[in-house]
C-alpha cells in the first residue's frame, strides 16, 4: 500500500513538474515575442480630423537604427519621431530596446494603410514588418460651415466639440472688389492649448488681414450646449481673375483634456492629453469680370481729391491728387488728363496708406503730378480723371476740374532739348538761355542721382534680406536688433513704420508669396530710420 502511494506521489510530483516546465515555456515564447520588432498603431478606425499614433519597437540589433521610414498610403506624418530607448541587464545579458513614434493624419477618407515597414542594418539583418490597413470615416461635418450642423455631426460621433467655420460677407463678387472673410473658432470642452497649423494660400487674391483685437469671446447656446465663439482671423480679400475661386480651409490644431473616467467622482481631475485638428469647409466665390465697357483705371468705391496747382521759380506746375476708399488701390492706375495738355508730365509715386479696421481694409493713394508748361503766360490744366467701376453703381468718372494759372515755361529734365516760346535771334539770348537749360538739367540730375542711387541701394538690401526666403526672419531680427528696436513695441506701434511692420509680419505668417513678401519688405525699410 505504501508502495501504491509513493508511486502516485512520484507520478503527481511529475506531472507538477511537467507543468512548470510547460508554463515557464510558455512565458518564455510570450516574452520573446514581445520583444521582437513589431509595427503598431493606436487605432485602425478613425475620424479625419483625429491623429493617428504609429509605433515602431526595434529589438537586439535593430536598435542600432537610427530612423525608419514609415510608407504611407491616405496619411501624412506630422512633426518629427520621438524616439525612446530602453536598456536592462537579464541574468547578465544587457538587452535594448528602441522605439520610434511617429504622428500622422489622414489624407481623405476610405481605406489607408500603414506600412510595409524594411527594417535594414549595417551587418545585413532584414526585416520586414507586415503592414497595418487602417479604415478613415467620412466626416459629414467637413463640408459645412453651419455651426449648429457641425456640432450635431461631432457629438453623433462622440468627437470633442471644438470646430472652427469659416463666413464671408458675399459669395458673388467682381474682379478687384472686396470681399471680407471672417474664421470663428467654437469651443466646448477642456482645450489646454490651441494654434493656426496651417493657413489658406491665396494665389487668386491680394490680401489684406483685418483688426480683430476689439473682438471678444462670448458664449452661445446651441439647445443645451454651451460654447465659446471667437473670432481668429479676419481677411480683406481682392480677386485677381475671374471664374469659380476657391478659398481654402483654415486648420487649427488644438490639445484636449480627456477624462480618463467619466464616472469617477475624481474623473475630472484625471485625464489625458490628446491632439486634434480642425478646419473650415472651402468656400468658393464666383468672380464676375468687369462687364464690356471701356477701361477701368480701378474697382471699388473711391473718391479723388485734387490739391491747387502751383508753380514755384519757374520749376513744373506741381498738382497733388489723391484716391481713397474700400478698393485695392496698390494696383490703381495714376489719374490722367482729360484732354490734351499744352506741355509734359511726370508722375511721382507717393504714399499709400492702409487702413485696416474690423469689417474692411481701406487705402489712400497720392500721387505727385509734374507738368512742364510748353509756354509762357495764361496756361490750362485740362481735367483730371479716374474711370472708376462701382459694383455698385457701374462705371463712373471721377473728375477734378480744368485749372487756369500764369506760368513761366518749363523744360521736363528728361526731354533733352530746349523748348522756348519765340526764336531768338541775338547770340547773348541764345547764350542765356543755353545757360539756363544746362543750369537746370544739372539741378535735375543732382536732385535725381542720388534718388537713384537710394532706391539702387533699397532694391540691394531687400534682395539681401528677401533671399533665401527662410532666412528672411532671422535677417529681420538682426536688423531690428542693429536699429536697438524691440520686435513686440514694432507690431503695437501706431504709426507708419508699424503699419510697415504689420503688414510684412503678416505677410511672413500667412506665407505670402515672394513678391508680396519683397514689396513690403521695401516699404519697411523706407520707412526704418
């Protein structure tokens, strides 16, 4: 019997070994496996707007890789890797690990994938991770930019409610006319932080961005949800051509707080933080162009003042006229006589002020007119004239009336020759007046070499500072630094050489193009003492 009983012990003491065995192999293989490079994502569903985490964990000699290259099929890699390395000493062996983590946002929706991922060392290990298919929803609330409609759509889907629409204050408009389109941002839930992650390009439009600091938050109750409406950008849009222009969405990226428990009573002290992106829907304008009619000098509604016409040491008749209203007037032709002029003109390029308010962008544009009468005497300045296209009111003529004066004949520095009001016949007259020309034309040329040569220097300094264009901003950080001026004074300063700055900054922000970037960069710096 004792016997019996032994040789069950011996066979159940077997049997518990058997199995330890078995279990420590079983761990064995589970650990090893989880050590082995893998490719995996934090989801395989989800919503255009949401980020998609991909994480890449290398073991053994793998680790000696100092990147990987993710494919991607319908996602985009935002940012760079983080990577993170771990190292521990088993039984006296070190083992490392090393991951990559990558974040990455979907393209469109339908199927997307992650993947094939080749894992290559320098002593010739291959790799390769099998691919990961990832399914992107289709976003009803992309293709609106109804609030109520898009927080509707975000809750249906269990999304945070945070959406920013985009307005504009007309859908049909002319060529060159204004048309002013206001971003809101809505937010209802826990947001640590937000930023613009990528501004509209404007290729079809000259743009002006508008004054916001006046706007304030305010809440808004859509039903039974709270949110909090703001305004983030506000642009004065002028189009450039004709057709279907499409204004493109405005992303915003934000980090939300997540609650990690909802049911907890201490749930809203816990949570997680978690990226996410939103943009407006496109919105597309019908650009009219100008009806057929006779030319246009320019588009909006403007009006022309002209300053008294005055003649100063026998010098040019100097007239100095002036357009100002809501039109793009950058692009503005200089008005022009109405009928023929007995004599020259030269035209000089003066000031041009922008003001940029909360609804609209509107801009005064001098000139300086310099008429050299071809007579001695009573002399008539014919009307000047702007042909001006209203969308309002169609095609009009601004007109400021014909001027008569006495003047004393003048001799335009670029016309070479000599003009006079009778022949001459004696050689000391000749003489004087010979004189006199030569006298005038080296006036002219002092007055206007060395204005050359300052605007030969400007175009110098701003081919120096506009290029490479990605170094423009550390260049202008220098320059302001060079001028002991304090970048955050410059951008709250109230006068023109703030406006200057403004514009170029935003310019520089909003990625506008090289040429827009140059001309205000000139402008700037005419203005930097």
């Amino acid at each position: 019997m004792n016997r019996m009983q032994n040789a069950e012990c011996r066979m159940q003491n077997g049997s518990r070994w058997a199995m330890r065995v078995l279990l420590l192999h079983f761990a064995f293989c589970i650990l090893h496996s989880a050590s082995a490079n893998e490719l995996t994502v934090d989801r395989t569903t989800l919503n255009p707007d949401d980020t998609l985490s991909i994480v890449v964990s290398l073991d053994g000699s793998f680790t000696s890789l100092d990147s990987v290259n993710i494919p991607l099929q319908n996602l985009r890699i935002v940012g760079g890797a983080s990577v993170s390395t771990q190292m521990s000493w088993i039984n006296g062996t070190l083992t490392q690990r090393k991951t990559f983590q990558y974040q990455a946002r979907p393209i469109a929706s339908g199927a997307a994938l992650v993947g094939p991922v080749v894992l290559e060392t320098r002593d010739g290990q291959r790799e390769t991770l099998a691919p990961i298919p990832v399914q992107i929803l289709p976003d009803l609330a992309a293709g609106t930019n109804d609030p109520e409609r898009i927080l509707r759509e975000l809750l249906a889907t269990h999304r945070d409610p945070f959406f920013v629409v985009a307005e504009v204050d007309r859908t049909s408009a002319f060529v060159g006319e204004e048309i002013v389109v206001t971003w809101t941002l809505y937010n209802g839930t826990s947001v640590e932080g937000w930023e613009l992650s990528n501004v509209p390009k404007r290729e079809d439009f000259w743009s002006e961005q508008l004054e916001i600091r006046s706007e304030r938050p305010e809440t808004v109750m859509f039903g039974q949800v709270p949110m909090q409406k703001m305004v983030i950008l506000r642009l004065a849009l002028f189009p450039l051509r004709s057709g279907p222009v499409t204004i493109a969405p405005l992303e915003v990226r934000a980090e939300v707080m997540r609650q990690v428990d909802v049911g907890s009573p201490f749930g809203m002290f816990e949570g997680n933080v978690v990226g996410i992106t939103r943009h407006s829907a496109p919105i597309t304008i019908d650009v009219q162009p100008i009806p057929p009619g006779p030319p246009v000098d320019v588009v909006g509604d403007v009006a022309m003042n002209c300053g008294k016409a005055v003649q100063a040491n026998g010098g040019p008749v100097v007239v100095d006229v002036a357009l100002s209203g809501r039109a793009n007037l950058r692009t503005a032709a200089p008005p022009h006589w109405a009928s023929a002029l007995d004599g020259s003109t030269q035209i000089e390029e003066g000031k041009l002020n922008v003001v940029r308010s909360s609804d609209a962008a509107t801009m005064t544009r001098h000139w300086k007119l310099l008429v050299f009468p071809s007579h001695a005497g009573r002399f008539t300045l014919p009307p000047l004239a702007t042909r001006m296209f209203s969308p309002a009111g169609g095609r009009q003529e601004l007109r400021c009336e014909a001027v008569t004066l006495n003047v004393t004949e003048a001799v335009a520095p670029a016309s070479g020759g000599v003009r006079t009001s009778r022949p001459h016949s004696a050689d000391r007259t000749s003489a004087l007046l010979i004189a006199a020309v030569v006298a005038l034309a080296l006036i002219a040329l002092a007055l206007i070499i060395p204005r050359l040569r300052r605007a030969s220097a400007l175009r110098k300094r701003v081919r120096e500072i506009a290029r490479p264009p990605e170094e423009i901003r550390a260049k202008l950080q220098a320059l302001l630094a060079a001028h002991n001026l304090d970048e955050a004074a410059l951008l709250r300063e109230q006068t023109d050489r703030g406006d200057a700055y403004r514009s170029l900054h935003s310019r520089l922000d909003f990625d506008g193009s090289q040429e827009e970037v140059e001309f205000r960069l000139r402008d700037f710096l005419q203005l930097l003492k």
